[in-house]
C-alpha cells in the first residue's frame, strides 16, 4: 500500500535553511533609501533589526546553519508530516496526486513560528531584551508571542483595533504566552495619538499598526528591536525548511512533483515551500511553482513591479516589488492574512523573471474549495490556505481536461479553527465577493508616482 502520511524521524531534520540568493540567475534590484535613493545598508536597519539578522538579510551564502536552540524548537512539532489527499482526489475524479504539507500542527497553527522561533533565538543572542511587532487577525502576533516566551524576551503586538475588538481569541493566545497585546490606534506612541486625535474611533489598520511596532521599537533603544512576519528575506529564508523537508520527504517515497502550490500574503509559506524547488528549475529540472492570491488583494497578477514603501507611514526603505500601493487599503476579506499591499522582494523577483506563476481567487470559490476539503479530509483549513486549495483544484480540473496525469504539492499553511467566524459567514450566505476595481489600479500607479524604477 502507497504511504499516506510520509513523516521524518527527529534526526532527519534539515540542519541548514536554502538562500536562494546565491543561485538567482540575475541579482534582485537592492532596497534603496528613500532620502539618498542609494542601496540601504546595514547600519541604516540597526535601529530596528539586531545585526545577525541583518546579516542574513544581505547574505549571498546557499545554505545557512540552523542553530541548535532553534532546531530544539523545531521538534516540538517538526518535522511537519506530508500527506496524500486521497479524498479529496477521489472527490475531483481527475489525473492527480495530492500532497500538502501540513503546516497546521505547529503550536500556533500556522507556518509562522518557523521565523518566530528563529527571530526570538537571533534577537536573545544580540543582546535584545523586548520585540515590538504587529499583526492583522493575529497569526503573527500569537506565533511571536509564544516564540518570544520560550527566549525569556518581552512580546509588545499592536493589533489592529477592529480585529483586536471581533477576533478575541487570538489576543488571548497572545496574553496566555504572555505577551501584552495593545489595540492600535493606541495612545502609546505618537503615530497612533496623532490617529486618534484625527478619528478617535479609527478601526485601525496594519500600515497604522506598522507605525506604531516600528516607532515602539525604536523607542525603546539599544534593549528592543522590531519584529516582522513576512515579506523580508531573512523570514522567507527561515520558512524553507518547508520544501527542505517535503523534498526529503518525496525522497522517501521516490516522487518528484510536477507542480508546487501556496498561498500568498507576504510571501513567506509559498516561498517557504517554493525556493527549494525553484533551485530545481534554475537547474534544468521541470517543475511549475504557483503563487495564489485572493482578487481583492491582487498583487502579483495586477499590480505593477515597482519600488514601492512596505508601510503606509513611509518608514520602510523602497523594496523593489509588485505592490498595490503603499497607501492601499484592501477589501475586509477573511483571509486577513493575505491583506497586504506588497510581494516579498524576492517572490517578485522570481515572477518578473518567469521561474514562478501567479493567480488570483475570489473569496467565495476559496471557502467553497475549503469546506470540500474539510468534508473529504477532514482538517478544517484557514481562510489563507482555502486560495493554495482552489488553486489545487483548478489544477486538477486543468489535468482531467488535458487527460494528463499530474502530481501536485501544496503547503498547508495553518488550520482554521480560530476562524469559525469565517465558515459561519460563508456557510450562511454573507460572504460578498470582491473584485479589485480598475481604479484601483490607476491609484496605484499614481501613488508610486516620481519613485525610482527597479
Ligand atoms: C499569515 C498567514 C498566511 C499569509 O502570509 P505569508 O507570509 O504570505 O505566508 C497564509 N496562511 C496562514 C495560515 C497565515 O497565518
């Protein structure tokens, strides 16, 4: 009988994370700052990132050594097991095989602390005694949370207001890891009491919330540093350990798969399990990598590549990237996760230069794609990962029209049970589809206007 669970001994991990800066074809366009519009270098990040992450944000090594407090971490729920779908290919009834990479066991139920863990580690280590950090929905902030308790460092997360207030039970991770969770806009720190005097009752958003982490952080002086999620290189360099140990995995079992699916908010899980097999493709090996976003947030399959802000307050360097504008503020969807206005440098870099391929899902066909899932193989999937799942499906129905039989991996980024809110709204018909307006597109060009050109 075939394996349905393909799952690593301790042992087995991988030892190193895969930087795919030594092996890209041609050099990403660097971060530029926005006052001197030079290459940013590193001391001009040491007020808000300890300098060995630094380091690794810059570095063109291939293979980076996981330290063995990070690896001790890990095995509390690594590695991730990779299992067959049979269900639900039974269910599509196309040419297909089914693995994901479930993602969902960590104790956060997310990718997410495979950087936490990693980030509270290097931040001990320099000497770093608090994090500030934001989240949307929470995901991040509880990740953090948790990852900043094992180190003994302080947790500081500014939280959207509007979900801090409906999502409660994320806060409540936070503070059961405990760390302390603020609503923002927040009087503690001037971005957030120029918000209020303007709109005392602002719902919040994660560019306010960025503001205020960063401006915290900085605040606090040589004993407290930034933390952030996605998008950076350093966090997408953490995440390989997905497609290091699913490549592993496959060994096993002597499968190659002829397409690798994830979601995209930041870019961190996609590239998580991508940048392993993109290393592939740079060497002649034949396999698609698909990046799936929602319609409402469509940054890789309608925005232009350009040099762009990560934050609404401008207080990021210009990353090159396809991006929304920084001023965007996307639709209320349910996979907050997927809200953000930019692609992680290096996700965009790989698009613009045709190693990767993106498309782009509405709410509901995600919801209607995760509640088969659910149905057939039980794990009830976030909101996020419902857009890898309708990708996974219009795979298949692709196979089964071109009568061609076809493996496909995909990362199960995190579960979905502290989004029941979610399904409940779906299943009761008030879910709204979004579509991102033409205008939309047009605001965006306008508001990258006389930024320098990647
Ligand atoms: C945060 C999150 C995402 C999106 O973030 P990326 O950095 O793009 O991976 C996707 N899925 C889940 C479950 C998340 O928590």
């Amino acid at each position: 009988m075939e394996q349905t669970k393909v799952v690593l001994a301790d042992h087995e991990i991988p030892r190193q994370w895969y930087n795919i800066q030594a092996d890209l074809p041609k050099p990403m366009s660097p971060p530029l700052h926005p006052g001197t519009g030079k290459p940013v270098g590193p001391d001009d990040l040491a007020p808000i990132f300890p300098m060995n992450l630094i380091e690794q944000e810059v570095s063109q090594e291939r293979w980076i050594d996981i330290p063995g407090e990070v690896l001790d971490k890990y095995l509390l729920w690594r590695p991730s097991p990779l299992c067959r779908a049979r269900n639900f290919e039974k269910l599509l009834d196309a040419p297909v095989k089914i693995y994901y990479k479930n993602e969902g066991t960590s104790p956060a139920g997310s990718h997410k602390p495979n950087t936490a863990i990693a980030q509270a580690y290097y931040n001990k280590a320099f000497g770093v005694k608090r994090l500030s950090t934001e989240t949307g929905a929470g995901q991040w902030g509880s990740a953090l949370a948790m990852a900043c308790k094992m180190f003994g460092l302080e947790c500081r997360v500014f939280m959207v207001r509007v979900s801090y207030e409906q999502k409660p039970y994320r806060r409540m991770m936070m503070n059961t890891w405990g760390a302390e969770c603020i609503p923002s806009p927040s009087d503690r720190t001037e971005s957030g009491r120029q918000v209020l005097a303007e709109h005392p009752d602002s719902p919040g958003s994660l560019g306010i919330a960025i503001s205020e982490a960063v401006e915290d952080a900085v605040a606090g002086g040589k004993d407290s540093r930034y933390s952030l999620g996605s998008v950076l290189n350093h966090v997408l360099l953490h995440q390989t350990i997905i497609g290091l140990e699913a490549q592993k995995q496959f060994e096993k079992i002597g499968i190659y798969p002829d397409v690798v699916i994830g979601c995209a908010g930041g870019g961190s899980n996609f590239a998580g399990i991508a940048l392993p097999y993109v290393r592939d493709k740079i060497h002649g090996k034949q396999v698609r990598v698909v990046g799936a976003e929602p319609t409402s947030c469509p940054t890789m399959t309608r925005g232009p590549f350009a040099y762009d802000f990560g934050d609404l307050a401008k207080k990021t360097p210009f990353l090159a990237m396809y991006t929304l504008g920084h001023n965007y503020v996307p639709a209320p969807i349910h996979a907050g996760g997927l809200r953000y206005h930019g692609m992680a440098p290096i996700v965009s870099h790989l698009l613009r230069e045709g190693l990767i391929e993106a498309t782009a899902y509405d709410q509901i066909e995600t919801f209607e794609a995760g509640v088969q899932w659910a149905r057939t193989e039980g794990f009830i999937p976030a909101p996020e990962t419902n857009h890898a799942i309708a990708a996974v499906v219009a795979e298949a129905r692709r196979a089964k029209e071109e009568g061609k039989e076809r493996t496909i991996l995909f990362n199960f980024s995190g579960h979905g049970m502290v989004d029941m809110a979610a399904y409940d709204a779906y299943l009761s018909g008030k879910l709204i589809p979004y579509q991102l307006p033409d205008e939309e597109i047009a605001r965006a060009l306008k508001a990258i206007e006389g930024f320098p050109k990647p």
